[in-house]
C-alpha cells in the first residue's frame, strides 16, 4: 500500500516512520526498572503525528 505509506509520512512532522529500535525502546522502558514510577501514562511513540493532548 505505497500510497497510503506516502501519506501518512507526509503528515509526519519528523517527516519519517519510527525505525524497530525506536519502538522497541519504549517497550524496554516500560518492561524495565527504570520505570517503576511511572503509573497510569500515556506514552505516545509516533514521531509527533499526534496532535493530541495527554491527560
């Protein structure tokens, strides 16, 4: 779906796609000791696509 790929990178502000390792950091953050504080958040990982506000 080249098209479809082609727009959503084109309303990316980083003007490209996460790479696995991006993703996966997140995920290890989360999974990890380093994040034993962090409770009911929302961690957004989408380059800035989203326009929204976490509450």
């Amino acid at each position: 779906m080249p098209k479809r790929y082609e727009d959503a990178l084109s309303r990316n502000p980083t003007g490209r796609m996460a790479t696995p390792q991006e993703i996966a950091s997140a995920a290890v953050f989360l999974a990890s000791p380093v994040s034993s504080f962090t409770t009911g958040s929302n961690l957004v990982v989408d380059g800035a696509i989203s326009s929204r506000v976490n509450f």
